[in-house]
C-alpha cells in the first residue's frame, strides 16, 4: 500500500537521490534489484519516487509526483551493513511490518546525513 502523506513544507526534512533495494516483504525474502530513487524525508515516513533520470521522457512529467512506494518510520530501525552487499556505504532500514531496504550513496557524506538524519526522525517517533 502507498501512503500519500501531506507534504506541509515544515514537515519536509530532506530529499535526494539515492541507489534503493528492497530485500524483504513481511520478513520474506526477496531477489535484490539495485536502482536509483528519489528519497523524500517528510513527517514519518521515507517516500519513494522513481528516478526522473530513468524513465523515458514520455513517461515523465514535472508534474508527474506519485510515489512509488512509502515507508512508515514510526518503530524501524536503520543499521549499517558491510555483510548484505559488495557495495560500499549500505546501510539497511528494517520496518515494524518486516519489510527491509538497503539504501546506498557513493558519496560518503551524503550516505552518512541520510543515515543520521532517518535516525533521528525514527527516534523522535519513539513514544516514552
Ligand atoms: O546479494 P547478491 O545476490 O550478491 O546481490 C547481487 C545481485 O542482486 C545481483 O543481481 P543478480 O541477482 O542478477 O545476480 C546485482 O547485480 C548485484 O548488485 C547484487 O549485489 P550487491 O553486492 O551489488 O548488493
């Protein structure tokens, strides 16, 4: 199911390209399928949208923003991974339905804000 949060421009915390796989549904799991994803950080959850870069120009439209797919944050944990993959700076987001990403960057820094930043959203959710 896609969650259509409501974009309210305060709640906006970030958004970037990054590389995306999911490796598990409901902690069953699934064949890896590396590919670019434009991740946006807004309220509690991570949003998916397909990268514009790959889509064929027909397909593609400004105003063309449904996402792909969305990540409740609210009880998900992030980690970072060395073991599930040959690439460098993976880090793995696991959710409280069982479905687990492996989200990666190139760029040391930028993979580094993302895991920080998605950190400190998932703990501000935590209810005492
Ligand atoms: O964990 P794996 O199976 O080594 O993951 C690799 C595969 O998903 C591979 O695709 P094939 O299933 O068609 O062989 C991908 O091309 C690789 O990128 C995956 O490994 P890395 O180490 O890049 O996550």
């Amino acid at each position: 199911t896609v969650h259509l949060p409501c974009f309210l421009p305060q709640e906006l915390e970030k958004a970037g390209l990054l590389n995306k796989t999911k490796i598990a549904e409901g902690g069953r799991k699934l064949r890896k399928n590396w590919n670019p994803s434009w991740v946006v950080l807004v309220g509690n959850s991570l949003v998916f949208f397909k990268d514009p870069k790959s889509q064929t120009p027909s397909s593609w439209k400004p105003g063309n923003s449904r996402p792909e797919s969305s990540v409740d944050l609210r009880g998900a944990v992030v980690q970072w991974t060395n073991d599930l993959s040959s690439k460098k700076n993976v880090f793995k987001l696991r959710t409280v339905t069982g479905n687990e990403f492996l989200l990666q960057s190139e760029t040391d820094s930028l993979i580094r804000e993302w895991f920080n930043t998605i950190h400190s959203v998932i703990d501000r959710l935590v209810i005492p």
